[in-house]
C-alpha cells in the first residue's frame, strides 16, 4: 500500500512540534557526522532529483552531499535541461520523475510551479526557494540560532531590508517557534500580506509578536539576531537601479550591529553583495555566523530527507 507522501513547501504546512522534530533530527545527524566522519545510511539508495530554474551554490550542493551522506543518490537538472512548464508541462514533468526518483527538490520562480509539482507527483516535493518563500532555509536557520542560544523562543530576531521570499520563511519559523520578529524596511517592500496574516494566527498560538519599524535603528533595539538578504532577488534584476536607490538605508554595518545587543549575532542566507546589504566588516565580524548558517544547510536538510524519507513526517 503506497504510504501517503509529505511535501516541503512552507514551514507554514508543519507544526511547531513538526519543526522541532527535523531540527532535533538535523542536531542527531549533525552530530554523528562530525563525531564519525559519517552517518547511517538511512536513505540507501533513495534518490533525489534536484530541478533548479535559477543558479543555486548552497542549495544545490548541500542537498547532493546529505543525499550522499545519508546513503542515497541525488542529481541535478539544470533550467536547459527539462525547461520546466515551458519543453514540457509541469503535471508531465512531475508525473514522469516520479516514476523514477524517490523525492524532488525543485527550485522555481512562481510558486504556484512548485505547488503543481507536488500536486502531480506521487513523491515529495521539497520547496528549495520560490518567489514566495524560502523554507529549506528558515531550517538552517532555526538551527544555527538553537545552536548559538539554545533556544528560539523569545529570542528578538530582525530582519532589515527587503521582505522578500527568505524574510518570509524566517518570520513563519519565528511565529511558529514563538520568537519575536521585527522586520524593517522602506515602506512598499514588507513581507506580502498572505504571509503576514498567517504569521499573525501561528504568533497567537506561540506567544510570538510581529512587528513592523521602519527605522532600522530604532528596530535592531535589543536585537538578539540581526539578519539581512540581498535587495534584488533572482528575478527582480530589471528593479535593480531602483531598489540600489531605496534600501541604502537599511544596510546592516557596524553602527547599525552596535545598537542591537552586545551578545546578538549577524545571519544572511548568502549569496551576499559585500557592500550593498552588509559590510565586510560586519560579514567577516566576530558576531557574523553566515558561514556556520550556510553549513547547517547540509545538517538541516539531511534531518528535512530522513523525516520525509526515512522516518515519515
Ligand atoms: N541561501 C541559498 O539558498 O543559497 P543558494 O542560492 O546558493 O542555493
Ligand atoms: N532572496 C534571494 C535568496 C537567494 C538564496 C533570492 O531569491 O535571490
């Protein structure tokens, strides 16, 4: 009998139980790697069909290693390969990789892409970043920040600049986990209103507030993390002379990091523009973790694989 399958699209389709559970899993796997120099095999020979409509380093490359890590197989197809919706219909290309894969991670521009995707395929579809949001990386992110304070809960995490597709998904982890988001950016660029009113009714079962502040300053105010991406996202490359004109304001540097708390700690989901959004010197900083961040892309996504595949979510 087929096991009904569980797709990754949105933190916002798991409990904050079920949230707890891949990072908790991410923590086991995390430490058996670097204990061992290897993990149980626990998805031996699975595999993984990595469908990717923009270029990707960590997304790509992290989610090939924890498929090799953990025992399973898992390839790349590149935006010339299937030309996804446009060669073929997204039902068809679901339907077909199906057949031949045990999930797919797919990396698209519309959202709606990657929800039909799942709707087709009778395997996982795990989300690796939309124009809406950004979920493989909000669990990176919960781990890095249980790891630095051994605890969400409570923690002020703010976020300056753009309320793009990672500004979602980190407020959606905040509200499900009950840590108080602030984001900050120039009006006209806040997180779109859907994803707001969810994060609103998961912070009321939390104890999560969210708000907004427009002055960056006033917003990193006893900030515990202070997080930032970049101001243009792929696809938005032809607003890129506008939004250098607007967000200059909300770049994290050192003044804007000595107003939050002494102890907070700076994230960015990388690739960043050194310069635009964040300063060499706050990047390369002693409260910077971007580059521990990137790494637990790899241990978070291999406890996201073993609760889809290995364990059922
Ligand atoms: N943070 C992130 O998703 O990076 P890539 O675009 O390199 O995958
Ligand atoms: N907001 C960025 C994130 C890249 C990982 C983008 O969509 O380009």
């Amino acid at each position: 009998m087929m096991v009904k399958k569980r797709d990754f699209l949105a933190l916002a389709d798991y409990t904050p139980e079920e949230i707890w559970g891949i990072l908790h899993r991410a923590v086991e796997l995390k430490d058996e790697w670097q204990r061992t120099g290897r993990n149980t095999p626990l998805l031996k020979d699975q595999s993984l069909a990595m469908v990717f409509q923009k270029p990707s380093l960590r997304t790509r490359v992290s989610f090939e290693m924890a498929m090799q890590h953990l025992g399973g197989y898992a390839f790349y197809l590149g935006p010339q390969e299937i030309g996804l919706g446009k060669r073929e219909a997204i039902s068809d290309v679901a339907r077909v990789l199906a057949g031949y894969v045990d999930a797919i991670m797919a990396r698209v521009f519309d959202h709606a892409h990657v929800e039909e995707l799942a709707r087709w395929a009778e395997v996982p579809v795990i989300n690796g970043l939309s124009d809406y949001n950004h979920p493989c990386q909000a669990l990176a992110d919960g781990l890095t920040m249980y790891e630095h304070f051994g605890r969400i809960q409570g923690l002020k995490v703010v976020f300056v600049g753009d309320g793009n597709n990672v500004a979602v998904s980190l407020m959606h982890l905040c509200a499900k986990l009950g840590a108080h988001f602030v984001f900050s950016g120039p009006e006209g660029y806040d997180p779109p209103r859907k994803a707001w009113e969810l994060a609103q009714a998961f912070a009321q079962e939390s104890g999560a507030t969210l708000t907004i502040e427009r002055d960056p300053y006033k917003a990193v105010e006893d900030a515990d993390v202070i997080y930032t991406d970049t101001w243009v996202s792929m696809g938005q490359e032809e607003e890129a002379e506008k939004r250098l004109q607007i967000f200059p304001p909300y770049q994290v540097n050192a003044a804007l990091v000595a107003r939050a708390k002494p102890t907070a700690i700076v994230m960015h989901c990388l690739p960043a523009h050194r310069g635009y959004e964040i300063t060499d010197e706050v990047m390369d900083g002693p409260q910077s973790v971007v580059f521990q961040q990137a790494h637990n892309r790899l241990h978070a996504q291999k406890g996201l694989l073993a609760v889809l595949l290995g364990e059922g979510a």
